[in-house]
C-alpha cells in the first residue's frame, strides 16, 4: 500500500532523512519508533506530499506521490505534529469545511461530520470556538480532521501528544478500531505506545532506520532481555560477590541514584530468578523488590547500535 | 472551481469574524461618504454662485463630484487593501495550517486563487455600498453614467492588482505586520514610480512609464475602456500570482 524507496531529504548540509526504505501492507498499522529529531516527522510529510524528498520515491496505492498527488492525497488522511486548526472557527464548521476541501460528497457531508464527533468523542464542543478548546480536544479535533473523508491511508504524527492518561488509552483504542481496512502510519517517541498499538515497527534515529520489526518481536525481545532489578534492605560488596558468584549470572551492578539497589545480568535462555531468590532467604539477605529492568528507549537505541543486530 | 469557492467563502466569512472586515467597511464608507458630502457642497455652492453672477458655464457632475470621489476610493485602497491581504497565507502558515491545505486534494493554484477571489468578495462587496452615491447624484442631477461605469470597471481591476500583490507578500512571511508594511511599501512604489520616468533617459523613462499603476487607471477615469490597459492590469495579476505560486511550492523543497 505505501512504498517507499530510498528516501533522502536534505536541509542545507543537514541530512534528515538518510536512505530510508520500506513497505506497509495494506491493513497494516506501521510505528515509527525515534527520539526527537529522528525525521519521523520529515518522512511523514514527504508521504502526504508536504514536503519533497531530496531523492527517492514514495508510491501510496501505486500512485507516486509527486507524479499523482492528486490521486494519493484523496486516499489520505493526515494528523499533523501540530493539528492544523483555525482557532476562529467553530469545531463542526470547521470539520465542515474540511470535508469540503478533501471531495467529500456535498450530501455525505453533514453524516460524515456526525460520524467523527461521535468517533473522536466531541459531542460536547462540537459548537464551540477552535481557540478556546484544551490540548486534548485539540488534538482529537485533529484526529477528526484526518478521519473525515473515511481515509484508506492514515498518517498519525505523535496522535496521543498532549493527552491525558484516560485519553491517550481512547485514542489508542479508537487507532486500532480504525485498522483493519486502513493502513496506518504513526510516530511516537513513546516505546509501550507503540508496543501496544502497532503491528509492524521501524525504529529511526539520526535519519536512518535502526531496525524493522516485522513480528511484533520487540516487545518478547524487550521482556526477555534477562536483566533484572534488585532493591535489597541493605547492600554490601559481600552480598554482590555472593550473587555474581552464582551459576547463569553474567554481572551484577550498582544502580546509581538508587538506594541499595542492583542490576543482575543473566544468562540468556535460562530463568534462574527463583534459584537467587530462594538462595538470598536462604543467607538471610532482605529482599525489597525483584522486577524485571524497565527497558526505555535509550537502551533500545543502545542496544541496536552497539550490537549491529539489525533485525531482531 | 468548487475548491476555490470553498476556500473563499470560508476566507471571506473569516473577514467578519474578526473585525477587520467590518473595520474596513466602516473606515472605508464613513471616509468616502465624508468625501462625496464636502464635493456635493463645494458643487452646489458653486452652481449657487454661477447662476447669481450670470455666467453660463456648466459645472459638471462627473468632473466636480465623481472624479475626486474615485481618486479618493483608489486612495484609500492603496492604504486599507494591505489590511485584508496580510492575513491571507502568512496567518495559514502561522496556525500551521497550510500543512492541511497543501496535503488536501487541491492544488496551489486552487488556494491561491481562492484567497484572491475572498479579497476580491470583500472588495467587491464595498465598491456595491459605494453605489449610492451615484444613484443619489442620478436622481438628484444629470451625470454620466458610462463614465461612473467605466471607473468601476477601473476600481476593480486596479483592487485586483493590490490584492495580488498583497498576497504575494502574505506568502513569503508569517508575520502578518511585515506582509502589510511590504505590500503598501511595494503598492505606494508602484503609484509613484512615474516620477522617475521624468528624469530618466528615452527608453528607460518610457519603460518606467508603461510599468505605473496609475497611468493605465488614467484612461477608465476618462471614460474609457482600453484594450491595452485592461491586458496591463491582468496580464500584472497574473504575472504577481504567479510569483506567489512559486513562492509557495518553492517551500516543499526546502525548510
């Protein structure tokens, strides 16, 4: 459904975007997964045709997108980082006019407006000014926007930014709800959001992919990193050698900024978190806390990039 | 066709959501109506003291009340075109909104052409509440009514040439207090160039000539309508809007 080949967009000497390729099939809901700056947002634009590409190509539904904008931006919808609203206007004349510049038929128009109040929860300020609605009506107004024309392709620039925790879960379910039929496109700096959202993910940082996950593999791979954390009643080099000492633990490590609390790298392929724990008891060692490492994104990034494990 | 109607109505509403429509009509209608009222004094004061000395010279309508009063229209153009030109793109740009237009099915010609048609609604929406005026003085006196016709067609066509200009303004920034200042700037340029044509050589001084606004106004006030100055004022349209287009997609290729 959307292919992209080689995609180079340069600012200046600034390259944004370096030789990006990829494919999403249709039905597909695509992550893409970058810190700020990464070019999540130049890639999108380039899709929807706001930007031109240095070099490359982009074909949505067959259609290049410089050759037949036209074509491609009728299938489109688009949520922009910042959601393109007139603070003037009110919620519903705004969704109208809208549904008037994408080709929504002048008879559908009043039913399509319904349809996404009612789908993105803005019953109740569907009559108010633009200017005067919170960040989270803003936002979903946005969403609004992108949905109107009943789009086959959804581009999603950082959809739950702004939200708060109740609506970001909301707009993740309605993002899925929507897939299915569509093929969505969405970016986030947020590692679970992504997690939970998408079924393919493409990690970008610095302008180039960093790794494609095909199998929804991230999150097993995230899980079962064999990295644990330990917060203990109290901590001393004796308690750290008696546990570096043990069969299947690769290195044990002071957490910084964490009172008593340790890091314990396993042996892969093999749990023996019981085993320490039963032995700890066993010596009179307090335990406070035994979690699995919360894994950010930082350490994703780290760990692609000093492995050179491209596909996981 | 249709995209760019929908995109001027949804402008030209804008005008009068914000009071800038409603500043531009009041300013615009309170200074002509205070114009045509002292040129209707000054003319029945003067027939008044033709006829009570005797002389037989006809004091004409058109020549007394009709020609300043449009100069004084093109005038106030000049100064108030630049405030309902300014917002057009460079407040798109600002709210980020261009980033909806320009990933819409519809192509900048369709946006640029349907910000100009708003202007060109509020423009013309204007120019028909000057209309009393010369419905007053035709049942009141005896003026030439073709002449009063042709400024119109002069006034509308001068308005078109502003409006583009303030667009092409609008386009290149996202402040809308520069756009303005650049757009009178570049309109009162375009009034006073032909001064310059005087004291510059043969061709340069009939080149400079042939490039000021006001001397193909000149021929409509005269009652007139010329083929050539009618191509002058399009083909300059056309030729700022097309600058615009440029401006405009020159944005996708770099930041």
């Amino acid at each position: 459904m959307i292919e992209v080949r080689n995609l180079i967009k340069e600012f200046g000497n600034f390259r944004a975007i370096d030789d990006i390729s990829f494919t999403v099939n249709k039905g597909n809901i695509l992550g893409f997964l970058g810190p700020n700056g990464a070019g999540k947002t130049t890639t999108m634009r380039i899709i929807t045709g706001f930007l031109n590409a240095t070099s490359g190509s982009v074909k949505v539904a067959g259609y290049d997108i410089t050759e037949h904008p036209m074509q491609v931006k009728k299938k489109m919808g688009y949520l922009p980082e910042t959601p393109p609203l007139y603070n003037e206007m009110l919620v519903k004349e705004y969704l109208k006019y809208v549904a008037e510049l994408k080709d929504v038929n002048s008879k559908k128009i009043s039913y399509s407006v319904d349809k996404v109040v009612s789908l993105c929860g803005l019953e109740d300020v569907k009559n108010r000014i633009i200017g005067n609605l919170s960040k989270g009506f803003r936002q979903r107004t946005g969403l609004a926007q992108a949905l109107i024309n009943d789009p086959e392709i959804l581009i999603l620039d950082e959809p739950s930014s702004g939200l708060d925790p109740k609506q970001i879960i909301e707009i993740r379910n309605l993002i899925k709800s929507l897939a299915g039929e569509r093929t969505i496109i969405l970016s986030s700096h947020i590692l679970p959001e992504v997690q939970m959202t998408c079924e393919s993910v493409i990690i970008i940082n610095k302008g180039k992919i960093v790794a494609v996950d095909h199998q929804n593999n991230l999150s097993k791979y995230l899980s079962g990193n064999n990295s644990y954390e330990m917060t203990l009643s109290k901590l001393n080099k004796k308690i750290i050698g008696f546990i570096k000492d043990f069969d299947g633990v690769l290195d044990v490590q002071i957490i910084p900024n964490k009172k008593n609390a340790i890091s314990i790298d396993t042996k892969p392929n093999k749990d023996v978190r019981s085993q320490i724990v039963k032995m700890m008891v066993d010596n009179d060692y307090e335990i406070l806390e035994f979690k699995n490492k919360d894994v950010t994104l930082e350490d994703v990034f780290l760990k692609l990039t000093t492995e050179e494990v491209h596909n996981i | 066709m249709r995209k760019i109607l929908v995109i001027a109505r949804k402008d030209f509403k804008t005008y009068f959501i914000s009071p800038i429509g409603y500043l531009f009509l009041s300013s615009f209608l309170l200074i002509v109506g205070f114009m045509f009222y002292q040129r209707l004094i000054f003319f029945v004061r003067q027939s008044n003291i033709m006829s009570q000395t005797g002389q037989n010279v006809a004091v004409s309508l058109n020549d007394v009340i009709i020609k300043p009063l449009y100069g004084t229209i093109n005038l106030l153009f000049l100064f108030l075109v630049p405030l309902i030109t300014m917002r057009l793109i460079a407040e798109e740009k600002k709210q980020k909104t261009m980033e909806l237009l320009l990933t819409s099915p519809i192509t900048t010609n369709h946006i640029i052409l349907g910000k100009f048609t708003s202007a060109m609604m509020l423009i013309a929406l204007t120019l028909v509440c000057t209309l009393t005026y010369p419905i007053i003085l035709y049942f009141g006196g005896n003026p030439d009514m073709g002449q009063v016709f042709t400024m119109y067609i002069g006034l509308v066509l001068l308005s078109a040439c502003y409006i583009c200009v303030g667009i092409f303004w609008s386009s290149l920034t996202e402040n809308q207090i520069i756009a303005a200042v650049l757009t009178f700037i570049s309109l009162l340029f375009l009034w006073i160039i032909d001064w310059a044509a005087q004291s510059s050589g043969q061709l340069l001084g009939s080149i400079i000539y042939y490039l000021s606004i006001m001397r193909h106004f000149e021929s409509f006030g005269e009652g007139t309508i010329s083929f050539k100055d009618t191509m002058y004022f399009i083909s300059f349209c056309i030729f700022v809007l097309y600058l615009t287009y440029l401006s405009i997609e020159s944005k996708k290729w770099k930041k």
